[in-house]
C-alpha cells in the first residue's frame, strides 16, 4: 500500500474529526487525526500527531484512540 489510506469521520457535537494512515518510506504507518468545527472548512482544520505504528492496523486503532481523547478532553 502507497500512500495515505482512505479517511474515516468521526462527528461529536460542535466539531469532526478526521484520521487517515499514511505509509512511510520505511515501512511504518503514520497515524494522523485533523479537528475542526462543523460549520468551518477543510483548511480550518487542526492537525494532531497520533503517532508511527509498525501496521496498518495499530495505526488506524492509534488513530481511533487519539481522536477520542481530542474530543473527550476537547484538544481544539
């Protein structure tokens, strides 16, 4: 696999989270998690490192998890 995964959304309240898994050139997966408010456009948004993982699988579930604690803890 080349490249970032296809996104997945999750929506709570006021605001979306978006993450994606981006391959790296050595092999790992880049989990990435992006907040912004509902009403605000893509470019709005605010990029939080969810970390590196040795699959694509951990990366997705670090993904999951970070974005959680963003809008749990409301990190925007």
């Amino acid at each position: 696999m080349d490249g970032q995964t296809s996104g997945r959304t999750l929506k709570s309240g006021s605001h979306i989270v978006r993450m994606a898994v981006a391959e790296q050139p050595d092999g790992t997966y880049e989990a990435q998690v992006y907040v912004r408010l509902v009403r605000e456009p893509e470019v709005a948004e605010t990029y939080i490192p969810a970390g590196i993982f040795p699959t694509v699988e951990a990366a997705w579930e670090g993904a999951r998890q970070r974005a959680a604690r963003a809008l749990g803890e409301h990190e925007f």
